[in-house]
C-alpha cells in the first residue's frame, strides 16, 4: 500500500540549494525532483492506472490541438513558476502562448494554459492543496484539472469571467469533462477507458 503523505519528500540532506545547482543535479540525475524556495524534493513514480489515463487523454489532446496554437507536453517538460521559484513536472500541460523559456534554464519552459495532473494516492493532497496555491500565481493559467487515478473522479478548476476559480466535479463515467478555456470536451468514459477498478 501506498505511503501517504502530504507534501514531497526532501530528497538531500541539505537544507537549502541555489536554483543553479538544482537544474545541475537535475541533469544528472536518473529521477524527477521538484525545487521549491531552495529545497528538493523527489517526485514519486507512476502507476499502471496513472499511465493509461495518461494515454488516452493525452492522446486526446494531441489530437484535438493538431494545427491550433496550443502544444500539450508530458511530464518529461519541466515547468517553472518564476513567481514562488517552482520548478516541476506536470503529468500534461498546454501551453498556448508561444514556448518562453526560464531565463535560469533554456529546458524549463513557462505560463502554460492548462495544467492536469494524474492523482495518486501518495500525492492528491499535495495536488490538490499546496501545488494548487503554486500553480496559481502563474498569470496564463487558466484551468487546472485532477484525475482520480483509483476512482472514477474529475475535479476541474477553471479560471472564470471575474477571475475567480470555479470548480465543476465530475463523478460518474457517463459524464463529459469540458475543457472550458478550449471549447471542446473528452467524455470520461474515454479518459478511463483502459481502467479497470
């Protein structure tokens, strides 16, 4: 069974490291680490359920996107939130703006449009809470999306016409997730498709 926990696991002993010598360490190192305000953090790794969730929708989305504007990255694209020094791996992330690098980093990109992320037992509070707050100050953002990875569940936040966070919840398989900020939807029985509970 999975280990609950909260927030990331500070991945080395010391306590606080530059952004410098994260994205150094990063490159060399074999797994994923997120970096906040000078600590590293080890992400975890990702289930069979997170990865066939992950192929359909974005699948779906690569698709959908095809000859628009907007580009969908996987988790190999690292993010960074220059406002409250993030550096992370969304599971999908959509940028519509163009690709704008870090000025630390020329493979950290910034201001995605959409962000989804694939929840897992160990990490949907960290998801849902202490990411969510980050994520926010990230001007471009739009809608950010969580999917059950044990259940058949969507919690879709979306930035509305007064630029307040809405939340639309999404718990049964017959039901159509909207991507509001696109115009288009993927029903739920698509994005779990390969899923068996």
């Amino acid at each position: 069974m999975d280990e609950i926990v909260n927030e990331p696991v500070v991945s080395y002993q010391k306590k606080h490291f530059s952004v410098a010598e994260y994205l150094e360490m990063e490159k060399a190192s074999h797994e994923k680490h997120e970096y906040f305000q000078g600590e590293i953090f080890s992400m975890s790794g990702s289930s069979t359920n997170h990865n066939l969730i992950f192929s359909s929708l974005f699948g779906f989305l690569s698709v959908k996107l095809a000859g628009s504007k907007c580009i969908p990255f996987g988790s190999d694209m690292r993010m960074n939130i220059p406002e409250n020094t993030l550096f992370t791996y969304p599971d999908i992330s959509v940028y519509c703006n163009g690709i704008k690098h870090s000025t630390d980093d020329k493979d950290s990109i910034l201001e995605p449009t959409i962000i989804i992320e694939i929840l897992s037992p160990s990490t949907k509070n960290y998801d849902r809470g202490g990411k969510f707050k980050l994520y926010r100050d990230i001007r471009t953002l739009k809608e950010f999306i969580l999917i059950d990875s044990e259940s058949v569940s969507v919690e879709a936040f979306y930035l509305n016409g007064k630029q307040h966070w809405e939340l639309i919840e999404y718990k049964e398989i017959g039901g159509t997730l909207k991507f509001v900020s696109m115009g288009f939807e993927i029903s739920l029985a698509d994005i779990y498709k390969y899923i068996r509970f």
